[in-house]
C-alpha cells in the first residue's frame, strides 16, 4: 500500500506553480485598481470584466484543478458557468426592459 493510496484525485499542483498562479493574480488585481483610476469610459466594463474572467480561469484551472481532473467535473463546472450566465442573462433582460 502506497503512502498517497486514501487520496482521490489528480496529483496537487507543485508550491512553484501555486507561487507563480499567486503572483499572476495579485498581478491582475493590481491591474484591476489601476483600471478603476483610468477613465476610458465603456472599455473600463470592458477590461474589468475581461480581468475577471482571466482570474476565473486561473482559479479554475489550477486551485480547483480542472486541467488535471476527470471529465466529468469539467461538465460539471461549465455547466454551472452556462446555468449562472442564463441567469445573468435574464436578470438582466428584466431589468433593462423596465420602464424608467
């Protein structure tokens, strides 16, 4: 019986790659403030949102370790991501249809 036999699941992601995922999204927050003290009018959605996404899938990828999962939890996961984007998406359908 090997000592990692009660453990499910892909291998952990090594302390360098964890560091450099960290740096990469402490560089992304620091690039989110700066958006928020540059005035470009509708590209600040624009970039901010775009941010959001690349942190997304940083997190996604390595801290909940989809790239190295089973397939099944790659459905799960991005089906969640389509469930939550229908709902923002009619959230939003009713609130811009409303009479002012």
């Amino acid at each position: 019986m090997s000592p990692r036999s009660h453990r499910s699941g892909p291998k952990p992601p090594s302390l360098v790659v964890n560091l450099v995922v960290l740096a990469a999204l402490l560089g992304f927050l620091a690039l989110t403030v700066g958006t928020a003290y540059i005035n470009m009018g509708p590209a600040n959605v624009v970039a901010n949102v775009g941010i959001a996404v690349a942190k997304a899938i940083l997190v996604l990828t390595f801290y909940m370790r989809l790239k190295s999962d089973s397939p099944l939890f790659r459905i799960v996961a991005v089906s969640g991501f389509a469930w939550l984007a229908v709902l923002i998406a009619l959230s939003l359908a009713d609130l811009l249809t409303r009479p002012a």
